[in-house]
C-alpha cells in the first residue's frame, strides 16, 4: 500500500514540474483557448459583464503609391465585411472574442449582429475582411486559413495593446491589401472603334495549398503556378477610357521559379461587325512575383487582328466598384 502511494505521489510531482515548465515557455499562446461555449453571440466569453466595454470601429484601407512615391489611406468602403478577434496579451494568450462586423457607411464598421465587449484586461486586436457583403470572411484555425479564391480583396491590420478601460474604446482599424491587383490597359489605333466588349478573362492563380497567416501580419502565401483550364479562367471588370479600355482583377499573389505567362483573352466587337471577335495575349508575371498590396498595370495595343503587349509597370493601387470594374482615377505623370 505504501509503495502504491509513493508511486502515486511521484506522478503528482512530476505533472507539477510539466506545467511549471510549460508556463516558463516564453511566447507560449494559447490560440481558440475557449471553448465554443464559452464566446457567445457577441462574441465575448461567458465571464461577468460587469465593467465590460463596448467597442467601436472605424476604418480605413492603406493604399500604396508607386507614382507619388508616397503611402495613403481613404475611409473603407461600403459593403465590406470583417471579423475583428480579441486576444488577451500574456504568455498564456488566449482568444476572448471574434465578432463580425460590416461597412454600411463609408469609413465605419457596424456590428452584423451585436458589439464586441472587452472586460478589463490588455488585448491584441486582429481584423480580416473581404470586399463582398455576399461572401464569407475566412475562418482561422490556429491562426491559419485556407480556401483562399482568387477575386477577393482581403485585407488585414493588426493592433497591440489595447485597452479598453482606458481611452481605446473606439479603435481605427487601418486595413492592408493582402494581395495583388492586375490591371490591364488595352490602347486601340485611331483607325479602329470598339463597338461593345462582351468579356475579359484571365488564367489566375492555382489557388492550392495558398495560406493566410491572422498573425504573421496577415501574409498570404503566394500561389507558384497559374492555372492553366479553360474552365478555370476568371472575369475582369472594366471601363471605358479615353484610349480604349482598362480592365482590374484582385488575385492571390504569385511568386513563380521561371518566367510563366498568364493567358489575356478580350471578346469584343469592332467597326460595326456583326459578330465578336476573340483576342488572345499572354503575358508575363511582373518580375515572376506580384507582390501583396501592389498593383501592375499591363499595356496592351489593339491592332485590327491582333494584340501587342507593350510592357508591364508597377503602379498605384486602382479602387473598383462593387461590379468589379475600376474607377479611373485622374493621373498625374
């Protein structure tokens, strides 16, 4: 009997100095460290709410400008919608909410269903979006989401250190564009009019084994290859410009080991002809990497039976409408 307790004894003791050793760890965390129970409809654990905060949000989006040499933000758009999560900051970091809100008016996010309450206590806040009220934010799990598609506009910011019993109870989110954006610019000789273009598309991005880290400042792993289907090719949005048409996709950033070319097909109708014409182009990744949060900007000519790629910059990030087709902005060169 007494060697039954001793041998009891030495596994309590040994699980003591397990733990102790695991909570020496530094930057052990804790990731979804509720269980699903415990976060209700708003998003906040079942702990009291006496002295919890309500928080608010405003928004807004981080464009990069390559002509302007310089970096600039506007008040998010409508129609977006984003998961904002709150980890308690600690070596024992755990998640306390995750509530889902939406842009109704420019420049604020409002609560799909109920706020986000914070109790007293210093948080890590990160928030995801995408640009389609229609669509579903991604889930993490342990920090990690994949299902990634190409036409979304994801976006990411991360903030530290909140408090919200001191003055942070409303908080401005600045998001980033996670990834990339292609615009192509098709110029057409003066002696030839484009009557209607009946569709652009693309070879896109093959989107597996593609990553989005909630922690690693909200990084996409880049695609490696375009996928190459008929099936799988994607559509442009696209306006009319002075000197043809500029059409804008967002995909999923690419980072390819030799030179791959994306397939450009443009479907339109010229100089008054009964039927559409179907234009083909292939045409590089910038550099073999399109990076997150840049714009590259293709310009093609059209010559009556055929098209000339004219070359690829990198330029300022084009806002599109809900359409998918781009707002031309005024350009200074």
């Amino acid at each position: 009997m007494l060697q039954h307790f001793d041998i009891v004894k030495r596994i309590l003791v040994l699980s003591t100095l397990v733990l102790t050793l695991l909570s020496c760890q530094k930057g052990v965390v804790l990731i979804n460290g509720w269980d699903n129970d415990d976060i209700n409809e708003s998003g906040s654990n079942n702990q009291t709410d006496k002295d919890k905060v309500q928080m608010n949000f405003n928004a807004t989006l981080f464009n990069q400008f390559t002509r302007s040499l310089a970096d600039t933000t506007s008040a998010i758009d409508t129609e977006r919608l984003a998961t904002i999560y709150a980890y308690t900051v600690g070596k024992n970091s755990t998640l306390f909410a995750a509530v889902n809100y939406k842009s109704e008016s420019v420049g604020a996010l409002s609560p799909v269903t109920s706020p986000m309450y914070l109790a007293p206590n210093t948080y890590s806040l990160y928030a995801v979006g995408v640009n389609d009220a229609n669509a579903v934010v991604p889930t993490f799990t342990n920090g990690i989401a994949n299902n990634l598609q190409n036409g979304m506009d994801y976006i990411w910011d991360g903030i530290w250190n909140v408090d919200p019993i001191g003055t942070q109870d409303t908080i401005t989110i600045t998001f980033k564009h996670c990834c990339t954006q292609m615009l192509v610019d098709l110029v057409v000789q003066d002696d030839i009019t484009i009557n209607s273009v009946t569709s652009v598309t693309i070879s896109p991005p093959d989107t597996t084994s593609v990553e989005w880290s909630l922690f690693d400042s909200g990084a996409i792993s880049p695609a490696t290859s375009i996928n190459t289907h008929n099936a799988d090719r994607v559509y442009m949005g696209f306006k009319k410009t002075a000197f043809g048409f500029r059409s804008a996709y967002v995909m999923l950033p690419i980072t390819v080991a030799e030179k791959t070319d994306i397939l450009c097909e443009f479907v339109l109708t010229i100089d008054n002809e009964s039927s559409n014409r179907t234009y083909q182009l292939e045409i590089p990744v910038y550099e073999n990497a399109m990076k997150a949060g840049v714009a590259y900007l293709y310009n093609v000519t059209l010559q009556r039976d055929t098209l000339l790629f004219d070359g690829v910059d990198m330029t300022d990030w084009n806002v599109i409408d809900v359409n998918g087709n781009p707002i031309i902005p005024i350009q200074v060169d």
